[in-house]
C-alpha cells in the first residue's frame, strides 16, 4: 500500500506539473497512510522529477519517521485539515493560474456549468497569509468544514479528498471552470445555467 501511494503521489504532482498548475517546485501534497502516519512531497524538490523515495513519511504531530528530504512548508496546513477532518485522506495543494487570476481581479466562480454550480458554488477565499504559516494552516482548516476546497487568495487553492484522485479532479474542474469563465469574460457576457434550474 505504502509503496502505491508513493507512486500516487509522484504521478500526481507530474500531472499537476504538465497541466500549468504548479510550476517547478511549487505545490505539494499528501495522503493519510494510517491513522498516526501521513506521507508527504518534499519541500524545494522539481515537482516533474519526484521519485517515490523522495517522498517524506511523517506522524500527525510533523515529525519525520522516513525521509532524506525536508517535507513541504505547507506541512501544518496538511496536519491541521487531516486533524479536524477524518474523512479526508488526501490533500492537493496547486497555483491554479486561471482560479487565481480571476479572484484577483474581484470576479466569482459563476455558474457557467453544472460542475461550476454543484461543487464551487460556495467555495470559501481566504485572505492572503504568508505560505508555510500556522495563521494560513488555522484559516484554511477553519474555512474548509464539510468543502472539497478552499481558495488562497494571492496564492493557489486546497483541494481535499477521500484519495488522491478525488482531490486532483477537485484541482482540475475549478481551474477548467476558471478558463470557461475567462474565455468567457474576454469575449463577452458570461452567460450561467438559467436560474430556473440553479434553484
Ligand atoms: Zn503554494
């Protein structure tokens, strides 16, 4: 099992690497490996040339139990959503470029489809706290409650999950969703799902 989730990982983070949505040694993410331990991707390592010894093994409390490399900054953000969520056993952190950009410029993630209205429709944007802090970690475990996401403005987005898959496609719908909406934004008006079927 151990040795599937490292690979999990490493496919994971090539696969944000390849789509834009984490540059170089951007982004990180984990799985819940038991109840007491949680593997992790290493801090300042090129995230398209992980390998699966790279990755970090930690306990709940961010103590190093197997591992050469340093575990990601964003370590206390991990501990603190896998504390207060025992539902969810992987988490995804990425820079969606089109998901910020479009915070940014003060615009929502409208219902443009049906995804848009079902997942994000109430996704919650924290206000910007410095990358690897307890202050962002405390913020973003208290925004995302029952969510599949939260929003780091100035920064990137959580996604969260019953496995890894589940919070990469998190990852990946509300950045698709983000390019509708900027298409969108560019070339007019957006137009929603009709209010009839929104209610
Ligand atoms: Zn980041």
């Amino acid at each position: 099992m151990e040795d599937y989730l490292r690979n999990e990982l490493v496919k994971c983070m090539k696969i944000l690497h390849d789509r834009g949505l984490v540059s170089g040694i951007g982004g990180n993410a984990s799985v819940r490996l038991n109840k007491n331990e949680i593997l992790i991707t290493p801090t300042g390592v090129f995230k398209a040339d992980l390998k699966a010894e790279d990755i970090v093994k930690i306990d709940i409390n961010g103590n190093v139990i197997e591992g050469c490399l340093k575990p990601s900054i964003e370590l206390p953000l991990h501990l603190s959503i896998y504390k207060s969520r025992s539902d969810v056993n992987a988490i995804i952190h990425a820079h969606n470029p089109y998901t910020i950009g479009i915070i940014s410029a003060g615009k929502k993630i409208e219902p443009i489809n049906y995804e848009a209205w079902k997942i994000f429709k109430d996704v919650p944007i924290v206000e910007f706290k410095p990358p690897g802090s307890k202050e962002l970690a405390d913020l973003v475990a208290k925004n995302i409650k029952s969510k599949s996401v939260v929003i780091m403005k100035n920064h990137g987005v959580i996604a969260v999950g019953s496995n890894l898959k589940e919070a990469l496609y998190i990852i990946e719908a509300l950045e698709e969703i983000s390019i509708m909406i900027f298409v969108a934004s560019c070339l007019g008006k957006i137009t929603t799902i009709p209010e009839e079927y929104l209610r």
